[in-house]
C-alpha cells in the first residue's frame, strides 16, 4: 500500500488524515446519522467534489508564524498558495468523529490510573451535528484544516474579519457528512476584486472559533490564576 505523502512543514508527533478517523465507541446509530444526507431542499449541504483527491491540498501550505504580534506566534497558520473565490471549499476539515457529549461513550479511568482521553479539553473540537450527538476532533489526528486559527488580533486584516468559516458538507467519496473550510461568501456590498477573490495568493486563512471558544479560555484562565494564588 502507497504512503499518504505529508504537507510540508506538518508535525511529525501528529498522524495525518486523509480521510476520516472513527472513534471506536459510535453506536450503529450514530453512523447511520452520519451516513443519511438531509433532506431539507430549502437549505441544502454543500457538496465535496467527487474528484478531489484525498491527500495534501495544494491550495494551501502550513506556515510557521513568526510575527510576535499575532496571537499564534510560534505556532502554525494556514495560508492561502494560490487566489480562492467567494464561497469555495478550501478543504475538508478531518479528524476524529466521535460522541460529542461527555463521557463521550469513554470508559472509566484504567486501573493503572491513566484517564480516558478529554474530548471537553480539546482546541480542534468541533460540532458536526448536535442532535445527532456527533462531534469531530483534529487534536491527536487530523489534516491541514487543523491550523486554521482565529481572525482575532491576526495582523494583516485589522483582527476585525474572518474571511472564511466551517460549514457542515456532504462528502459523496464517503457517503457521509463532514466538516469543511469554505471561503466567506462576497456579500452584496462587495465591488472590484473582492467580488473575485475572497482569500489572496499568500493570505492567512481565518474563521471566527466563536464567542463560546474564547469565554471558555476565560474561565480557563481565571481558574489557572486562582490556583496560582
């Protein structure tokens, strides 16, 4: 069997995906919600092209951030190789797909005093569909959407603007639902080349995590001081 190459600059402590990963605990309902497409016609799932390869994509490239005024200084982002348009898919966001509320179907603490993995603690974990109980989590696997960071304090567009976001896909290679990066849309206002070009040759590639991302790092940190007291 042929090795997955990897994307340059990609962590070596960290496997790479090129497909999804399944938690071992999903119940056969939970994959079968997975694998059932809504039927909603009002509002239906953006589509994975059939023909994209699974792998690296060459959209995109992993970049060591080197810049002390942004938030992620010496860590990675996710930038732009080429111009992408309103509204288009970057890449699939793959990682674990797992139970999305605690315990998350996880058993209890081994006897040799290991604790089962925490989901709840995870920075790369994000809803896939709250009804259905199914989460997917890119902390211990996943692919180059995992470096996508927050638009907040990022140099470069005034910390004030996302310029993409996660959207819920259908993946016809997989038969099932998944995570996605998309390019914002332009919006009515837009004129000139932001009509054409939603991300440019060599921007950072930024969504908003959400207010409940950064309030939980809030209580994080106040209960980190208190303990330092």
């Amino acid at each position: 069997m042929p090795t997955t190459p990897l994307p340059v600059n990609w962590p070596s402590h960290i496997p790479y995906l090129a497909r999804p990963a399944y938690s071992p605990y999903l119940a056969p309902t939970h994959l079968q919600a997975l694998r059932t497409r809504p039927a909603d016609a009002s509002d239906p799932l953006p589509e994975i092209p059939r023909h994209l390869k699974p792998g690296p994509c060459p959209s995109v490239r992993i970049t060591p951030i080197t810049d002390p005024n942004h938030p992620a200084h010496g860590q990675a982002g996710l930038f732009a190789t080429r111009d992408l348009a309103p509204g288009e898919l970057i890449l699939p966001y793959l990682g674990e797909i797992h139970i999305g509320t605690p315990p998350f179907g996880l058993p209890p603490a081994a006897a040799d005093g290991d604790a089962p993995y925490d989901y709840g603690g995870s920075d790369y974990d994000l809803w896939l569909d709250r009804d259905a109980d199914l989460a997917v989590d890119a902390a211990r696997m996943g692919n180059e959407a995992r470096f996508v960071n927050d638009y907040r304090g990022a140099p470069g567009r005034g910390g004030k603007k996302a310029n993409a976001e996660f959207r819920v896909a259908w993946d016809p290679r997989t038969g099932e639902r998944c995570m996605a990066v998309f390019v914002l849309t332009a919006g009515k206002r837009a004129t000139g080349r932001a009509r054409t070009v939603g991300i440019a040759r060599g921007e950072e590639i930024l969504v908003s995590y959400g207010r409940g991302f950064w309030q939980g790092r809030r209580e994080e940190a106040e209960v980190g001081d208190a303990d330092a007291v």
